[in-house]
C-alpha cells in the first residue's frame, strides 16, 4: 500500500472534513474588520437550531453569566465575537462527528473525555492568568479529532494500532506512528488547518502528546498537553486500554503551575464536566 499523510485522510472524508457553511461564513464576518455585532448576529440567527444551542450554553451553569442572555446579539455583547465564533465552532464540531460509526470508542465516551481535557485546560489557563480561556477549551475540546478520521477511514490499520499498543505497552499514538507512519495528533492539526483555524489551535492539537518546538506558541500547546493527561487520570475508564502518559515537566515550566497545583481544582473540575456535557447536551446529540 501506499504510504498515506495525515492530509490523505482529510481529502478521503471530504464531507466529514468540511467546515460547515455557516461557520465558514460566521469565520468570515467575524475576520472582517468592518463588520458589526449585528452582522455577526444576522448569520447566527438564520440557523434556528445553532441559535438555540448558542442561547442555551450561554445560559447554563457553565458559564453563569448573572443576566439572562436572550437574543443572539446580547450574546456577542456579553460573550464577545471571537469566544461566540468559538462556542459556534465547537457546538457545530459535536453534532457533525456526533454519530460517526466506529468499532473502537462510543461516541459518548469519546465526548467525555473530550468535554475532560477543555475543562482542564480551561481551569490551567485561569489558574495560570492567561487571557482567552475559551480558545484553550476549544483546543481540549478537539484535541482527539484525528482518532475519529483514523476510525473511519482506515479502520484496519487503526485496529493494528491498537493491538500493537497493547502488545508493546505503547501509546497509541506511538503506535500509531509506528503502524501508520502518523499519529491522531498530525490528523487533528491537518483537519483544523484544513479549516483554517488560528494557528495557536493547530499546534496545541499537533503537539498534545510532545511539546515540540516550545518557541512556538508554548502556552497552547503545554496547557493541552498537561489538560489530555489530567483528563486521562480523571476517566481512566475512557481509555481504549489502559495506559500512563506521563507529563512533560517542561509543559508545568511553560505555564509557571507546580504540578499539584490542579489536584486542589479536581473537585470543581468534576462538576464542571458535566456542567459542559449538559451545557452542549451532549447526552441528546442526534
């Protein structure tokens, strides 16, 4: 067979891989530098379903805004355009993967530990004082994309993965690598890149198992490399077999956090999880 690139699976799932239309245009709008909140809000609001999922997550207990939030356009008031277009991204992302089929993970298990790490990161990114915290969830949120195309596209040579993981004790994705010639992590990068996401997201999503080059945007990539391995101890369950990633001391250095730091937020971080389940109701995805 061929050898195969991470870019060869995003062109195999063309429909899968495409960004839906109203986010493209939503991307575009909110890029315009003469757009207005009721352009934003004119392109949201035309999508009746992504309305309602906007206004209910902006109103749940995750993100406990003291006002009810009741039209789109005080949403991009109160919330912002960028972190919008981000919740947008996100809750269009849950749906279109949402009943992906597949032989190796069930999509709920796969959002919660999803839904783990973007609370993590979250929570590191407050912790530590970083500005933006949603595009840091955002990266949690889609950190493991890639395993869902490698699923669906090459089921054969991801099962081989798999069975070499736990042959060897490996990582997954260093099996990946092995059997593949890539791993989930450089899928995810292609897939987001091919959605022309900003470049901080792809990076924290190429390297969420090893740092890389650190002079580039380091915090994005440690606060989600460190989110993936919480989320993992967190819901060890969740795992396609059991295994221990151990964290990059470096990454703890990146972001100035010892690493006992988050054991003192497991409690919140629990109840934030499935706040943010809730939230993006995850349980009724159809």
């Amino acid at each position: 067979m061929a050898s195969l690139c991470p870019e060869d699976l995003i062109r195999q799932n063309v429909e899968l891989a495409s960004m839906p239309e109203i986010i493209v245009r939503l991307n575009q709008v909110v890029d315009d530098p003469y757009s207005t909140a009721k352009d934003i809000s004119d392109i949201i609001s035309e999508d009746p379903a992504l309305t309602a999922r906007l206004l209910r997550i902006v109103n749940s207990p995750f993100y406990g805004f003291p006002s009810q939030i009741d039209t789109i356009s005080l949403a991009v008031t109160i919330v912002g355009t960028q972190q919008l277009r981000l919740l947008a991204l996100a809750s269009s992302t849950i749906r279109q993967f949402a009943n992906l089929p597949n032989q190796f993970v069930t999509m709920e298990t796969f959002w919660r530990h999803s839904f783990s790490a973007a609370v993590v990161s979250r929570t590191i990114s407050k912790l530590s004082k970083e500005p933006d915290g949603e595009q840091y969830f955002i990266a949690g949120l889609l950190h493991d994309l890639g395993s869902l195309i490698i699923y669906s596209t090459i089921p054969t040579l991801a099962k081989e993965a798999i069975t070499h993981a736990r042959r060897k004790t490996l990582p997954v994705y260093q099996a990946e690598r092995a059997i593949i010639g890539f791993d989930h992590a450089m899928v995810g990068s292609a897939l987001l890149r091919h959605w022309n996401l900003p470049e901080a997201l792809i990076e924290a999503v190429a390297c969420h198992h090893e740092l890389g080059d650190i002079k580039v945007c380091p915090k994005h990539k440690a606060i989600t490399h460190l989110a993936n391995i919480v989320a993992n101890s967190i819901n060890p369950g969740l795992l396609l077999y059991r295994q221990t990633l151990e964290p990059d001391p470096v990454a703890w250095e990146l972001i100035g956090l010892e690493s006992d730091t988050i054991d003192e937020a497991l409690d919140d971080i629990e109840k934030e999880i499935n706040e943010a389940i809730s939230a993006f109701s995850l349980h009724s995805v159809a």
